[in-house]
C-alpha cells in the first residue's frame, strides 16, 4: 500500500483525496519509482476539474515526480535498482511510490537534485520545445510571453536572455513583476494595471512581437494578436483564466500564423523526450537557468496547494514531498 492522492470525480480542489492504494508489480516494460518529490502543475488543475478528461476514474493526479527506480518489470533493460530517475508526461505522480513505462523517464545527472528535477521536468521540457522547436528564438526575436513570474514563466525568462532574445513578459502584481525582471526578462508589463496591448507596441515602436505565448487562454485573447507584427506566430499552450473561446480565422488577420502546442506531442517518442530533457539538463548544469522551488508542500496538503496555483499565490515552480 502506498500513499497517493486520487480524484474519484473531477471537481474544485476539494475532490482531491488522500488514500492508501495497492500497487500491483511493475507490468513488462515498466519501473517501479519510490518518490522523493512530486511537481505541481497547473495541467493537474485542469484534470481535477474535468476541462482536460481523464480516461479513467478513479486516478491518481499528477504528471511530474523524480526518485529511484525500486524494482524493474520484464524487458526493462535501461534501467535497474537504484538509479535516479525523473519524469514529466505522466499521469500518476501524486504518490510515494508508482509505476511508469521505462521509455517515458529519463537518467537524472547527479548534479541535479530529485527536488529540482520534479520542478523543472514538465515546465522546463516546455520551455525548451518553445523556443526551440514551435519558434527558433534567436537574438533578433522579440517575444510576449504571459504569466513570466510562474513556472514555466521564470524557466523561460532566463532561457530567452540566454538565447539573447528581447522578452516583454507579462505578470500579475509589483513583486511578481520584479521577480520576473531578476530573472531577466527584458520588459515586465503589469498586465492588471496597464493595458498590455499599448504597452508592447510602445515598446517594439509599433512594430508588435515576432511571436507571443500565452498560456492564460480567455482572459488575453483576442488582445494577444494584436501584439504580433504581420506572419507573427500566436502560441496558445494554455488556459489558466479558462479556454480561448473559438477562433474565427478572419481573426488571424495580417497574415498570422497560430498553434496549440503540447508537450506530449513534442516529447512522444523517447528519442524526442531523450532529446529535451537532455538540453534542459545542460541548461541547467552550464547555470544558464537555476529552478526555484517557491512552495513545497506535504503530498498530503495538495488541497491547498491546487488553491494557491489556481488562486495565482505561487510563483515559479512547486512541489509536493511524500
Ligand atoms: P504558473 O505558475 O504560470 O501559474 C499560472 C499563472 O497564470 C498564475 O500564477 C497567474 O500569474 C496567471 N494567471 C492569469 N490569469 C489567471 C487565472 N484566471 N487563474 C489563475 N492563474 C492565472 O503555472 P505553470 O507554470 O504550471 O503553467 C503555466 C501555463 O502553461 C498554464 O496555462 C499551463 O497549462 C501551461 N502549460 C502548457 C504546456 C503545454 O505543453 N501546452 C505545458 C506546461 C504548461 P499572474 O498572477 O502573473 O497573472
């Protein structure tokens, strides 16, 4: 029996439950992970309430964890007992121990510890496959990024000054601005005093953004558009306010380009999540980035740790510890 907590119907943060569940062996193909910290993101969030559907209840929430592996299934021939593992695409991580497929976890170098491994895994992964693959930021790129002080936010302020890209980044409140700023994003606009919109185009002289991403979805749609230059690209890789309702394609006028990206996709075979997580990880070893772990909370306090995310009280990564 291991400790885990279970949604048995999608909800507010009150269907989150804290239940002991049997663990069967490790199936063919799979590794049994003993958990030394569990990441928190806001996609638990949307599986709780029912906006992303699970495919099946009960489940156990949660997409990220690091730990050691404790005993491998048949035909498992990449990993063994004892080494450091992490993960961030898959479901079942809000638990002490857990099984998971070898070919979607990947080796964790010594230097990384199994705390910022859990922070970083699934916001990092993300990071990287947006500036490198969905857009190829280079120097000359000017980027608007919403949310800059969360987790995936404070990962890509400091990826997009390493890149030498301009990033205008947008945040929530004074503190979260300044913290977002001494990550290094290049501009920080308070996008609950001021007008978003005018203030990236007073700051790329009317010229608007080669790409924006947001991830906050109702709330900054449309406006977000109207802060791209002509052929600019409108990532849409999240919904924190709620989903953008449905896009007319007359609204993608000047020639615009748009997605919806997700990491799943971008990271579905294991050469592809081999790939990200090893560019994160030297990211993260040269020091170009270092993860803060803003919360830490008990596994058992998920609770209130759905109800800081949700009520925007966290900023860059959190995690949870059995
Ligand atoms: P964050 O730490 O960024 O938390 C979300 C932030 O969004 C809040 O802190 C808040 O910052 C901002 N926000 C704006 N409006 C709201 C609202 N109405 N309710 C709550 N928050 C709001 O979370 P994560 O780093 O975990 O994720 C950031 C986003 O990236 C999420 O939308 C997530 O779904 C998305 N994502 C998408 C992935 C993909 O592959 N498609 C992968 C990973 C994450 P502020 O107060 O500054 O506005």
């Amino acid at each position: 029996m291991v400790r885990a907590i279970r949604i048995h119907a999608t909800g507010g943060p009150e269907v989150l439950r804290l239940e002991r569940i049997d663990l069967p062996p490790p199936a063919a193909g799979e590794v049994r992970i003993r958990q030394r910290a569990m990441g928190l993101n806001f996609i638990d969030t949307y599986q709780r309430s029912g906006l992303y559907t699970l495919a099946a209840l009960p489940a156990v929430l949660g997409m990220e964890g690091a730990g050691d592996v404790v005993s491998v299934g048949e035909s498992v021939a990449e990993f063994k007992i004892g080494d450091r593992v992490a993960y961030g695409t898959e479901l079942g991580g809000y638990a002490e121990e857990r099984n998971i497929r070898a070919d979607r976890i990947v080796p964790l170098p010594d230097a990384i510890s199994y705390e910022t491994a859990a922070a970083m895994m699934l916001q990092g992964m993300t990071v990287r496959y947006l500036f490198r693959e969905t857009f190829d930021v280079k120097p000359q790129t000017v980027m608007l990024f919403h949310a800059a002080a969360g987790g995936v936010g404070l990962i890509a302020c400091q990826w997009a000054k390493a890149l030498g890209a301009t990033m205008i980044g947008t945040a929530g409140s004074p503190e979260k601005v300044e913290l977002a700023r001494a990550h290094g994003c290049t501009h920080v606009i308070d996008y609950r005093n001021e007008n978003f919109v005018e203030r990236v185009r007073e700051i790329t002289n009317g010229r608007g953004c080669d790409v924006v991403y947001d991830s906050i979805g109702r709330d900054t749609f449309p406006a977000s558009l109207d802060c791209l230059k002509p052929k600019g690209l409108w990532v849409s890789f999240g919904n924190a306010s709620g989903p953008v309702p449905p896009v007319d394609l007359g609204q993608l006028k000047g020639s615009l380009f748009a997605t919806r990206p997700s990491l799943m996709a971008y990271t579905g075979t294991p050469e592809a999540l081999r790939a990200t997580a090893a560019d994160l990880f030297a990211q993260v070893a040269a020091g170009r980035i270092t993860i803060r772990v803003n919360q830490t909370y008990p596994l058992a306090e998920a609770e209130r740790a759905h109800r800081d995310l949700e009520g925007r009280k966290t900023t860059g990564s959190s995690i949870l510890v059995a």
